[in-house]
C-alpha cells in the first residue's frame, strides 16, 4: 500500500463552527455541511481521567437536494457489530448527486465499549438504559447526555441498529410502536421477518429518547453479537434503502419479500433448574402450545428436565450458550397478533 492510499487524519470539529451554541454539549448543525459530499469528523463527547476528550465518529452525508435528516445509529452496545457494517455499506452505495436530504450517521456511539470489546459502558452500566442521560449522574448518564444533546435533535427519524446480546441469537426485526402511523410505516419498509410491538422498552433506549422528542424512530435487530454476518448486512441495507425511498430521499421502489409476523408483546422463556441446555426450535419457527422447546441434562447426561411452550408464538430469538443455572433465558418468544389501541375488556361473566 502506498502512502497515498493510507486515509487522511480526521478532523475533529470546531463546535463553535458546526454548533451552534444552546449549552454544554450543542447540537451538530448539518446545514453548515457541504451538500453533494460526505463529510467525517470526530465530535467530542466526554472527558476521560487524563483531561482530553473522547471523540465519537459523525459522518454527515448531505444530498444536493433538501429533505430530512435520517439518523442511523450502530453500536450502542459495544459489542453489537452488525450495524457498524450496515452503516459502511449504506454510505458506499448511496448517490449524494441525486439524493435529498441528509444521512447523519454514528457507526459507533459506545466508545469505551467497543474498544473493550463490551455491551457496557466503562462503569458496567447497559447505555442503552440511561438515555436521555443525566447532567450529573455515573459516567454512562453523563455520556449519553452529551451524545443524546449532540445528536437527537439534528434528526427527523432514527433507525438504531442492535443484535442479539452475548450468548444469544437473534433473527432480523423490528422493534416498534405499532400504534403509531409513522413508526409502523417505518417498520415495514424495512422489511424484516418479525415486528415487535415494544413501545417503550424500558424507557431509557436511544429510541424512547426521541420519541420524547417526536422524532419517530425504530430499533433494527440485526443478528448476532461480536461477529459481522453478511446475510444480516444486506438486510440491513436493503431496510434502509426502503426506508429512504418511503421518505423521498431517493427514487425507487420499496422491495417487500414478504409480510412480516406482527407480535403484541414478547417474553423470554427461562429454566427453573440447571443443566446443559438443548433446543429443539429454530429462529423464526412457529411454535405451537405445549411444543417441546427444550431438555437440560447433567454431567452423567441423565435428563434432568423437559420444557414446553406456555402458548402459541413465534421464535425471536434464543440461547447460544448452552450451560444453564435456574433462570437462564434460552427462548425470546413472540405472542402473534396486532396489538390493541385500548386497554383488554373484561370478560364478560
């Protein structure tokens, strides 16, 4: 390789030039980005114990016409990789000439935690439980305050990219409000297997930060941890191509290979006893009540125990790791069906 191939060194921004100035940590002004061109920067984010800042990577892609500005953000979890991919692959095959609009993209918004190869955040806390952040709480409260103040109002949408946690499976869904028009519009252009009505989950995800905000924003789940995977990567592009044609920033049509399997609610099937875990379903199967999901055995491989399926369902996701302690989550179970804009009426006596 020569040394004309070897990338510049990035810039990190000026935040009086691109931010303008609303508080501590302002927000990234995309208009002050040449349109027509890809623009990567660092912007700083928090302060580590040496005194110098940390930077996370903004990349700013600006159409030459005007539209909305789609957020895509990837490694929230450190160690969920798949949409640091997705993220490369949309910008490399997107045509700034002719699109409208603005690509603001993060492919790695938990620093400390994909340096350290880590779901968490460098305190142990899950990021994707404290946003909007704190002023002046722990260390991952403080860090999505300042992503959160730096970020979210910039965006029209937001697509947050995630798989599967540690030891786990995950197929290719959506989580979403079902509820609603614009999330679950959002949902099906991206064309997953599974949509998962999950409205708020938890409440401190990135995505219920902006819906606070009246941004509408869905969660892709792409596959599996600490690995890339093609097959989820073409997905995953393939969505977000979708997605900027519903929104007009390119001309197109939205590809749709099948519908997807809509689900009101999901719960993680667990073991009430140890052992060494088998499976006998596959990700994206439909199960029927009492279906035979999983046997435990001992070290002797005696059986120790048989599970079955509490209710009728669809395959999320699952268990990697087949050593099981009591409690051990092995299948992320889909109850089928639109959910309810009401509350459930009692049955009549």
């Amino acid at each position: 390789m020569s040394s004309q191939d070897l990338p510049t060194e990035l810039p990190t921004i000026d935040i009086c030039e691109i931010r303008p100035r609303t508080g501590r940590h302002q927000t990234i002004n995309v208009a002050k980005f040449p349109k027509g061109e890809r623009s990567d920067v660092y912007v700083p984010m928090y302060e580590r114990a040496t005194g110098n800042r940390m930077s996370v990577p903004f990349i700013v892609a600006r159409g030459h016409k005007d539209g909305p500005v789609l957020g895509i953000t990837a490694a929230v979890h450190g160690n969920e990789l798949n949409g640091i991919r997705i993220i490369h692959h949309v910008l490399r095959n997107v045509d700034l000439s002719s699109m409208s609009g603005t690509l603001l993209c993060v492919p790695i918004v938990n620093i400390p935690g994909f340096n350290a190869g880590s779901r968490y955040f460098t305190d142990g806390l899950d990021l994707n439980t404290v946003f909007p952040g704190k002023p002046d709480g722990q260390p991952a409260e403080q860090y999505a305050r300042a992503f959160t103040s730096s970020f979210l109002p910039a965006c029209d949408y937001l697509i947050d990219l995630h798989t599967a946690s540690e030891g786990r499976l995950n197929t290719f869904y959506v989580r979403t409000d079902w509820l609603n028009d614009k999330t679950r519009e959002l949902a099906v252009c991206a064309n997953p297997a599974i949509i998962l009505h999950s409205p708020k989950h938890g409440g401190g995800t990135l995505r219920n930060a902006a819906r606070r905000r009246g941004i509408p924003a869905i969660t892709i789940e792409a596959g599996n941890p600490s690995v890339f995977q093609g097959k989820m990567v073409i997905e995953g592009e393939a969505a977000i191509q979708n997605i900027m044609i519903l929104l007009g920033m390119v001309k197109g049509k939205i590809e749709s290979s099948s519908k997807p399997v809509v689900c009101h609610s999901s719960k993680w099937l667990r073991t009430t006893g140890g052992g060494i875990l088998e499976t006998t379903f596959k990700l994206g199967e439909k199960l029927q009540k009492k279906h035979l999901v999983a046997i435990t055995r001992d070290a002797f491989d005696r059986k120790l125990q048989e599970y079955y399926v509490p209710e009728e369902g669809i395959v999320i996701g699952k268990a990697a790791y087949p050593v099981a302690i009591p409690g051990t989550r092995f299948c992320h179970l889909g109850s089928i069906g639109e959910p309810s804009a009401g509350k459930p009426k009692k049955k009549q006596e």
